[in-house]
C-alpha cells in the first residue's frame, strides 16, 4: 500500500495557505479562482482531510485525484463535492500547460452555525460519493452555477453587515438545490455508463446466489456490493432509486426472493434447509422476508403450486 502522510486541514485560512493563496476575506467560508492556485509539488504525496466542506467546479484538470485505491483522470469540467472528514489525495503535473478554470467553494461548519441548512446539508447524498462520481455540467448548467457563486463572492466581497451571512446561505442552499437536480440529470442522460453498471450488478448478485457463495458468506451486504462495483455506497442507492424507483438493499432482497421462489417451486428441499441454502441462520428470519414480500408464507407460496 502506498505511503501518504496524512495533513488535516481545520480552517479556511490553513486551505489558502497550503495553496500559496492570500488570506481569505471571511475566516469560514471563500470562493477561490481554479485557474489562479499556483501549482506545487507541495500537495503531492500526501493524503488531505479538511474540516470544512469543498464544492468546487474545475476545467482543464491538470491533475490526477485518488479516492482510496482508485485513481481518475479528468480532462473534462466537472463539480466535486467533498465533506469533513473525507480523506483523498492528489498529484500535481507540475509541468502542464493547460489552461486551468473554475471555483472552489469552501464552507466551515460553523458559518451554518444556527441556519436550518446545518442540519440540512446532511442531506444531500452527493457529499458521500466518491471523487469518480463527479458531476459532469452542460454549459447551461455550468452558466447557472457560476452566477450563483458569482452571489456569494459578492455578497462577501461587499459590506458585510446583519443581512450577509442570510444571504450567502440561502444562495448556497440554492447551488445544492440545482447539484441535486442536475446529478439526477446525469443519472438519466449517462445511459451507457450506467446500464453497464446495472449489468454488473446482475452479473455479482448471479454470482452469489448462483455459486452457493450464500451458505458460505451470508447475503451480501450493499457495501460488499458497491465494492465490487468500485463506487460508493450512496451513489449507488442513489443511482438505483432514479433508474429503477429501488435501493440496492431492495435489489439485493429482489434477487433473493428470485432464488427462494425457485427453490420452492422446484425442490422438495425443507423450508429449514432452504434458509439456510440462501444465507439464513435462522428459518424464522427468512420466513419473515419472504411473506414481508410476497405476503405469503414460504410454505404457503409452495402450496399455492400443489
């Protein structure tokens, strides 16, 4: 495993200067220019965690990010989302000459202090997914974002006074409003990437159920899946919940209730021995799925083919 020292970031001020960036003007949140970060060899080889959350829109990346072991190159304009306590890392080309463009949006908790939005900003799923989950904008999209962050460096740039913080939070609940209905978006137009995802969804839960993997491991969970699909739990869930109106949690139970139908119907195997083909400890716990389910009883689904 690689070796990365890891440096926690716990204030907007700290962030600006491990940047090499002047001082923001308010000490828990700042809108800063992409293109105006000076490059460094400073951030590679290390793991960051900030205290504070990051909503950035970044074009011509020059720069590849981590989220644990999986690596992605992004070369397109795309919105990330990362919140306290969330560890990635970086890797400057410190020789690139690409043209870089965008904003980076840093709030501490404390600025929501005492708003309805700090609680609310939980919410949002978007902040759990992984940095290969990014959001990927049209222009139009982009044009509505950057005037509202155009709000905020306003806002903040102007005469502070008792109205600022107000403001500057309802514009930010705004700007996760629209990510939130543009993410939905994506999940739609991105049909390709994530109908093969949906296709290797089926092929894992196949394998599981197929394979006698369930006496041996139990029903998978949804992290076991979301694993051996290389996104985050939430996105995953997220994404099902668009595209089918399901959790991965119901798929799972879905392709279970397949299995038990099957043997039911097809076998003369006991109800006891078929809990535990399908994973179960306890007869009692799968009964209760599968009338929760199909309201009928194990026995009562095989009777109905009698």
């Amino acid at each position: 495993m690689e070796n990365r020292s890891l440096v926690r970031l716990k204030t907007v001020s700290e962030f600006h200067r491990s940047r090499n960036l002047p001082q923001p003007e308010h000490p828990l949140i700042s809108v800063i220019d992409f293109g105006k970060i000076p490059r460094s060899a400073a951030i590679n080889g290390k793991s960051w965690v900030f205290d504070f959350f990051q909503i950035s829109l970044k074009k011509g990346l020059d720069f590849k990010m981590k989220y644990g072991q999986q690596e992605y190159d992004f070369d397109e304009g795309v919105m990330s989302f990362i919140a306290p306590n969330q560890v990635f890392s970086i890797e400057q080309r410190l020789h690139s000459t690409q043209s870089r463009s965008g904003w980076i949006l840093l709030i501490h908790p404390d600025f929501l202090w005492n708003t309805p939005l700090a609680k609310a900003i939980k919410r949002y799923e978007y902040f759990d997914y992984a940095i290969n989950e990014a959001l990927f904008l049209s222009e139009r999209e982009e044009a509505i974002l950057n005037g509202i962050i155009d709000n905020i460096r306003q806002e903040y740039h102007g005469h502070i006074d008792t109205f600022s913080k107000q403001i500057i939070v309802s514009q930010i609940e705004t700007l996760l409003a629209y990510s939130e209905r543009f993410y939905n978006r994506q999940f739609i137009t991105r049909e390709k990437s994530n109908h093969q995802l949906l296709n290797r969804l089926e092929e894992i839960l196949n394998h599981y159920f197929d394979n006698g993997e369930l006496i041996s491991k139990g029903l998978p969970s949804v992290q076991d899946v979301a694993e051996q699909l290389h996104v985050s739990q939430k996105y995953l869930s997220t994404l099902l919940k668009v595209l089918t109106g399901q959790s991965t949690q119901q798929h799972i139970h879905n392709k279970l209730i397949e299995k038990a139908k099957e043997l039911l119907s097809t076998t003369n195997l006991s109800i006891s021995e078929i809990a535990y083909e399908l994973g179960f400890e306890h007869s009692q716990s799968f009964s209760k799925l599968f009338k929760s389910k199909t309201n009928l009883s194990p026995l009562g689904f095989r009777q109905s083919f009698n």
